[in-house]
C-alpha cells in the first residue's frame, strides 16, 4: 500500500450511494493505470453516478455511448490511437457485469478474438443494480433479485453465476485476472499488469451493492473481505492460459458465514446453504485453494 | 455555462460543485490519539473524501457518512458521530 | 482518369482517397464487396489504415463511433439489415456530434427476407440526426461520398450516402476518379476538436438530464437544418476543383412542367428517359431529383413543384399504416403554401421489383388524370403489384 499512488483520478461528488463498492474499484483502477488512458465505459451504476450533465468525475478522458458496447468502442479507440501513433494511451473499457456477461458479451467476444490491445475490467456487483436491482448472468445461485424473487414457488435466483473470466480464458486472452475491493493492493498490482500486457486483458473484480446485496453501507468492505476468505469469490490470474491463485484463505471459512452477513440470501434454508458449500468446495479443489 | 457540442464535458473532475456531504447522516470522526497513519481509511473511502495522514484528514464536502473507515479502522480510531457514541 | 466500375468500388475507392483512418464495418448483401475492396487496399498497403473485422454492424458503428471520438477519419458501410442492427448507434453518433461517414447499399427489409434493392432500410432511420445523401449512379456516388468527409467533419454531423443495392452496387459503369493529389488538396486534415486525449481530459456521452436534453436535442436539429448552407458550398466547391456538382436536388425539364415526376436514386435516370420521351411527343412533363433528403430542403422543394398541377411522387419505400416517406415530407412541406399541386404517392420496386417504364408511364398518366380531373382519389399507389395474387389473399 506504501507505492499506491496518492493521485485521484476519479473525484468526489459522484452520484453514487454512501459505501459503494463499484465506485471504489473505479477508484483503485484509476490508480494503478494513471492518466494516460482512454476509458470506454457502459451505460450502468459507475457511468450514470459519475456523468450527470454538466458534471463529470472523470479526471481522465472518457466516453459513454451505450450499454452493450463497451468493448466495440475502446476497439475502435485502441485502433485510432494505434493509428495516431499514441503509443503510450491505453484505451479501457470499463462495464458493470450486466454490460458484460449479458448485453455486452458479443462485443466482448469480438474484442478479445480480434485481439484488440485493451484492457477490458468488469465491475461486478452481481446484478442490474443500476436500473433497480435485476438479475443478470453473473447474479449467484440464490441470490434475491427483483427478478428473482422470493415467492412461495420460486425462491431467488435458480441459475449458477456465468464464469465469464473463463470465457476470457478460452478466447486465449493473454492475462485474465479475478480481483477483489477488498484487496485493493491485489487488485492495483492486477490492473498495472494487466495494461502492461499487449491486450486484449480482462480484470474482473467483485465490487458489493449497499442496496443491492441488503447490506449495512458500512460493510462493504468487511462482505467483499467473506466472499474470498470463505472461497466463495477466488482471487487468480491466468497468464496464457496456466492459472495462479494470488491469495489463499488459511483456514477456509464455511460459506454460510458469508451468505449470512447479507440480506439477499436471507431466505435460504439449510439445505440451500449446504449445496452452495458443495459448489464452494469443489470450486476450491478446482484451484487448490485448500 | 455554455452547452457544448454533443454534451461534452471538458471541465474534468468537475463534480466536486456537487457537495455529497450533504447527504451524511452519521459523521466520522478520528482520535487521533489512537491514530497509527496505516492509510486504510484513506484506501477503502469510495469517493474519496480522505487525505492519508496521520491522523487523517476529512473532506466532509464529500463524505456520505458510509462508515466503511469506522469499520475497517484495525485500532477503532473512528467513530460515527450521532451513531457510536455512548 | 475515368475507369469502369460498380458502385461498391466507387464507394471504397473515396474511403480510400479520403485517407481513412480506422475503417470498421461487417459485410452484408449487397454491401459486401466494399468491405472486400477496402480489405485488399489494407492487406496490400494501398491504404494506411486499421481495418476494425468487427462481429456485427451495432459493434461496427460503435467502433467508428470510438475511433471519431478519438480524432481520426473514420468510415463505415452497410445495408438493411445492418443498418437497422446499428440503428441504435446511428442516434448516439448524432448525438454526440461525430464525424462519421457511412455509405449505404440500399436494400429491402426483413420480414420476409430480402437481399434486393429498396430504400426502406435508409428510409427508417431518416429521424436518427444523420445527413442522407441518394445518388442517381457511381460517379455520383464516388464524389459524394468524399464531399461527405469534409461536410461531416466541418459540421460535426455524421453523413449516409445511400445509393441503390445492386442497381448500383453491382453495376458497372464508368467513374472520373480524382488524382490522390487533387483529393488532399479537397479535403482538409482531419480535425476533431474535442479529441480524447490524456492532455486534455473530456467525458463524452454524459446523461442528458431533463434541465439539459431538450437544448442539446434543438441544437442538433438546428445544426442538421442548417447544414443545407454546407452541404451547397462544398459541392460548390467540389464542382469548381472536378467539374461535377449535383447541389441538394437536380430539376429536369421540371419548369414548364405540368406534370412533374419526384424521385431519389437511381429511379431518377429511368425517369429522365421517360421525361426525354414524353417531351418529343409534345408532352409538358419533367423530374425533380432530390438528393439531400436529410435536411429535408423544404423550400426548394415547394418551389421546384409548386407551379405543377400535379406531382407523382416516386419512391421504393413505405411507412407502414401511412405512406412513404419521401411523400409525406413533400406534403408536408406544402401545407399552409398556397399554389399546391395535386400530389399521388406511387410506391414501386420493392424487394428488388423492376420498375419499369410502363410502370412510370403509368405513374405520369395518372397524375396527367389527376391534374385534368382536378381529382386524386387513392393517395398512395402502387406501381407493378401482381393484383390477381394480393385479392385471392385478401379475399
């Protein structure tokens, strides 16, 4: 934390709620890249609560154009500055985990097997917060959602979270990252690799919703803490395809800690928790966390 | 304030006319006795309303009141003010 | 230095002269062989630019909206179903005032399918803010594309140059190419003054909140409005440099008119053979052209057909549960103008049907009935239907 850079390129008086988690990866992304960027981003909660007209928190040129283009837009800004010469600019894309597992993953599909030299980073706060709270294709098993409700015939979300890092991983990208807010030294060291490398590269950090995952604003950080050290959430990088875990939780804690300590997942029963546990554990055996 | 073409905006960092800080209903305060400088108030503030320092320094223009830096404090050197005390 | 061919390559060959920059564009009949044209300029270092191979049109038009943003000469190219897949990001390139150049292959809509020529596909997105060219043949659509480049980047307005699919696209005829030198010394550097760039940090795409949407969207209308003044100097220009002008819309024997003919593409030059017919049997007829369909040049569109008795308007297209478009903005232009003509909508050629000239004549005698009668009827027909198959449907 000694070497994070004290320059903040992403200023206060944004829109977004007391304690949001996605506004401060927005932050600690801004960090590790620094100025020299272009950043494409999706239409969601970081474009809307940082552009409303005539304001903007962006200290560093940016463009908004749709929701589902993200990808499609930094492309065209990675080639134009390829074609200027610019050498030195990094054109980012930058969408929430609906402009990108759902809406937007034919633009990010494109990108990344055209080999676009960009840096695409998918924040991810496990749903369409932004328009209310919906589901999207990252949204857990279980998890409440306005569109997954909990009724007497259905009961949260029924479908598992799309892996979308190992989408990026099949499309041969060459650095694929998984990170968390509440490792911000982890995350930074992520990025700056990751627009280190000729692209296309994909950061994809888990950011918790004050509103969306029914949490106090202040435990942001400590529910973002759970998800990795109960496994729930594993923090990698994949360099050409071989995977390397970055952290390993000592002394594992059971997933229902996690589950527990948010709003969305109050409905679940014992038995829900223990088949999320059995996912969680073979999730774990799969990247040799314990 | 003249409209620019498309809505651009070429005042960067300009939401910082937007006083957040109105919005707070708890206010972080920091004893500074207590106090170590280790910067993790200043590393999870989300907007930022934080200048690292020892103690800290509050921009309370800015500061939504979330008490993410009250919680993640590891010497509990900050208290939400009409929340926390005794 | 004249050479033959279709309007694909004439198309490509002013990308190519214009020296684009970033080219970003899926292929799509009859569009298809532009995208192969520019390809090979690329692949063979006849063109120094980054050819975007993106996964669709809405990813195509979203690229070259990144790569305008970004301050390079930036050009794209579809039809039909591709423009109404990029319809979306045709608004937004107006709206964020980028200049984008776009030629469009004319060509019908799905459903049903078809690959063939009709101009409902430019006709629908005449609201998205974008400039809309017709070109009657290749040389026209080689000269408007590269006026196109230099209207668009003065104004910061995004233009189409539509030109009919396979009509023109596949058909050869021959084209007056520009030298390279003559081009540069046409069109300026490309300059956009609101680049993204590190230096000079900007947000675009902010969200338009109400206190604000409604200026920026009467700018934009006043801006495409008055972009008739631009689009008539550079062509002014253009003809001064190459010694081919078209202005906003060509009058042929329309003065003395009684009946007078309105089209847009190449249905102009079967009309003008109809009107050179018709005038050596004595008959008072004659064609409008209009070229600039956005703006919509309304007062040279009332004085060109106002002293008529009737006008047949001529188009390959329809709105759906009204009439087409071209029509619609014509009588609209002429409410509340005194010296009206009788006016009858014909619409001819879709998917790809012949338009023949039987089915003109037919258009031309009825509008000569309708100026006699003082009578229209039917407002809206259709030119070369198969009436036997559409009543055993109905009925």
């Amino acid at each position: 934390m000694k070497n994070m850079s004290e320059i903040e390129l992403f200023a206060p008086g944004h829109r977004a709620c007391a304690g949001c988690g996605c506004s401060l990866s927005i932050r600690h992304a801004l960090k590790a890249l620094g100025k020299d960027v272009i950043v494409s981003e999706a239409t969601g909660c970081m474009e809307v609560t940082s552009s409303p007209y005539p304001e903007t928190a962006w200290r560093v040129p940016w463009i908004h154009v749709a929701f589902e283009n993200a990808a499609a837009v930094a492309s065209g800004v990675s080639r134009a500055l390829k074609a200027l010469g610019k050498t030195n600019v990094k054109s980012v894309a930058l969408a929430g985990d609906g402009g990108t597992a759902d809406i937007g993953m034919q633009a990010l599909s494109g990108a990344m097997e055209r080999g676009e030299d960009m840096l695409y980073i998918c924040y991810d706060n496990e749903a369409y917060m932004n328009t209310g709270i919906q589901r999207s294709g990252a949204t857990p098993f279980g998890a409440w959602t306005t569109t997954t409700p909990v009724g007497k015939v259905k009961r949260g979300e029924d479908r598992p979270k799309k892996d979308v890092p190992a989408i990026m991983i099949a499309h041969g990208s060459p650095y694929v990252a998984t990170a968390s807010i509440a490792y911000p030294v982890d995350f930074e060291k992520k990025i700056k690799k990751a627009a280190s490398i000729k692209g296309p590269t994909y950061v994809h950090v888990q950011a918790p919703c004050v509103p969306g995952w029914r949490i106090e604003g202040n435990k942001t950080i400590e529910v973002a803490r759970l998800a990795v050290l109960t496994g729930a959430w594993v923090l990698y990088e994949a360099e050409g395809g071989k995977i390397n875990v970055t952290f390993k939780p000592a002394n594992r804690r059971p997933v229902a800690e996690y589950l527990k300590s948010q709003g969305r997942y109050r409905h679940l029963s014992e038995q829900d928790i223990a088949a999320i546990q059995k996912v969680v554990d073979e999730q774990c055996k799969k990247f040799g966390i314990d | 304030m003249k409209l620019k073409h498309g809505a651009v905006i070429t005042e960067p960092g300009n939401s910082e006319n937007y006083e957040t800080g109105g919005w707070r209903t708890f206010k972080p305060v920091v004893d500074a006795s207590k106090c170590t400088g280790c910067g993790i108030c200043w590393m999870f503030c989300p907007e930022p309303a934080i200048k690292k320092g020892k103690p800290p320094v509050y921009n309370y223009k800015y500061c939504k009141g979330c008490g993410i830096c009250a919680n993640e404090c590891p010497v509990k050197a900050i208290t939400m003010k009409g929340r926390d005390e005794k | 230095m004249k050479q033959v061919m279709d309007g694909n390559e004439a198309a490509a060959l002013a990308a190519k002269l214009a020296r684009v920059k970033v080219i970003s564009a899926y292929p799509i009949t009859p569009q298809t062989t532009v995208v192969e044209k520019l390809a090979d300029y690329v692949s063979n270092g006849d063109l120094d630019a980054e050819f975007i191979k993106v996964e669709s049109e809405h990813s195509a038009m979203s690229a070259c909206i990144g790569a305008a943003a970004t301050g390079v000469r930036t050009f794209t190219a579809t039809s039909s179903q591709g423009l109404m897949l990029m319809s979306e990001m045709l608004y937004a390139a107006a709206g964020l005032r980028l200049p984008i150049v776009m030629t469009n292959a004319n060509r019908s809509l799905s459903a049903p399918l078809s690959i063939w020529c009709d101009q409902q596909d430019s006709m629908a997105v005449r609201d998205s803010g974008w400039i809309q060219f017709y070109c009657e043949n290749n040389q026209e659509i080689l000269d408007t594309t590269l006026q196109a480049f230099k209207i668009s980047q003065e104004l910061l307005l995004p233009v189409m140059v539509c030109y009919d699919g396979y009509i023109l696209s596949h058909t050869v005829e021959p084209v007056d190419c520009p030298e390279q030198t003559e081009v540069d010394a046409f069109l300026p550097k490309h300059n956009y003054p609101y680049s993204l760039d590190p230096e000079k940090p900007v947000s675009m795409g902010a969200v338009g909140v109400p206190e604000y949407y409604m200026e920026f969207r009467y700018l934009l209308q006043k801006a495409v409005r008055n972009s008739k003044s631009k689009i008539i100097e550079v062509d002014r220009e253009f003809k001064k440099r190459f010694g081919r002008g078209y202005g906003i819309m060509e009058k042929y024997h329309s003065d003395d008119a009684e009946v007078i003919m309105l089209t847009m593409g190449s249905l102009s030059s079967s009309a003008k053979d109809l009107v050179d017919l018709l005038r050596k049997r004595g008959e008072k007829v004659g064609l409008v052209k209009l070229k600039s369909f956005r703006p919509f040049p309304n007062e040279e569109i009332v004085s060109a057909l106002s002293h008529a008795k009737a006008v047949a308007v001529l188009e390959k297209d329809i709105s759906l549960g009204h009439a087409g478009g071209l029509y619609l903005d014509t009588a609209a232009s002429f409410v509340n103008i005194e010296h009206t003509p009788l006016m009858i909508n014909f619409i001819c050629g879709l998917g790809g049907r012949d338009v023949t000239s039987s089915q003109l004549e037919q258009a031309v005698r009825e509008a000569k009935n309708a100026a006699e009668t003082g009578k229209v009827g039917e407002r809206v027909r259709w030119l070369g239907l198969q009436e036997k198959l559409v009543e055993e449907a109905s009925g």
